[in-house]
C-alpha cells in the first residue's frame, strides 16, 4: 500500500496536480460515480467466480474472506511487470495460510480462475473471424486456419481447467 501511495504520488508530481485537478472539474460526476460502481462490481464478479471455483474443490470460503484476497492480488498485479500475473500466486498463498489448505489446491483454483478470463477473448476472436469473412476477401485456409486455432485454445483451456479443479487428473491419463 505504501508503495502504490509513492508511485502515485510521483506520478501526480510529474503530471501535475494542477492538471489532474483540473481534468477531474470538467469530468462528469455521475459518470465517474457510475465508473466506480461498475469496477466495485466487477470486483465481485471476479470475487464470485473466484469462489464457485472454490466450492467445486471443496473449499468454503465467503465472498467476504476472499473479496480482500482479490484486491489484494489486483494490487500486486499492478504493480508488477506482468500486468496480470504477480497477483495470482499472491491470492493463492494468502488463502492457503488463512484456511489452512494447501498451497498447491489453492493455486489450481487461481489457474483455473484465470483461463475463464480468457473466454470473453475467445468469445470477441470468434466474432472477428465471423465479421471477417462476411466482409472481407480472405483465403478460404486463412478462415480455416482462425477457426481451428480458436478451437485449440477453448480444448487446452477446458483441459486446464479441468486439471485444476480435479485432483485426480493427470497428465498421463
């Protein structure tokens, strides 16, 4: 927290706070309020998904407990390099040591809380493929080549998925 404070407060040091004040009089203030309740949100949904997981592997934990986790993770992922990546194992460790289970389950979840991220993308790639070739001139194998690459990606994510949130998976099986 204090390292987030002092990068903001830097970054406020270089724009100005003149500027930001200033950009804030002119923004809108029933749109930023309405910015603020669809990211609180999209903090539960995330927060909720999250959780399912956690039930599907036998672990009760409340929207309550694990919400901190969560923006605990988001937090991390801010500040690190990799954008969304330094927070997961963050959100896993934090909730292996304060239920007690081990870190390896608690990580699967994370994982598999992580590939359904990538559904949405899926979702916008096969709707890019779709408007593609309606209206646009592309090789017939180029089209081909789209489809089945999105086709891969939704089997390793359904398989990774599936390894996660069920122990007794295994490579070799």
């Amino acid at each position: 927290l204090i390292f987030s404070v002092a990068i903001l407060l830097v970054m406020l040091w270089f724009v100005g706070i003149d500027q930001v004040i200033d950009a804030l009089k002119m923004a809108n203030p029933l749109i930023i309020a309405l910015a603020i309740l669809t990211q609180v949100f999209t903090y539960f949904l995330y927060t909720l998904r999250w959780q399912i997981l956690n039930k599907l592997t036998d672990k009760d934990v409340s929207i309550k407990e694990l919400l901190p986790m969560v923006l605990v993770g988001l937090a991390v992922n801010n500040i690190t390099p990799s954008g969304r990546g330094g927070g997961e194992p963050v959100r896993a460790y934090v909730l292996a040591k304060r239920k007690d289970y081990q870190f390896e389950e608690t990580f699967a979840t994370v994982v598999a809380d992580r590939a359904l991220d990538t559904f949405p993308f899926v979702v916008l790639a096969a709707i890019t493929i779709a408007a593609m070739a309606l209206y646009f001139n592309f090789d017939t194998w180029l089209l081909v080549v789209m489809v089945l690459a999105v086709i891969a990606i939704v089997i390793v994510l359904m398989v990774i998925i599936y390894m996660c949130i069920n122990r007794t998976a295994n490579i070799a099986t």
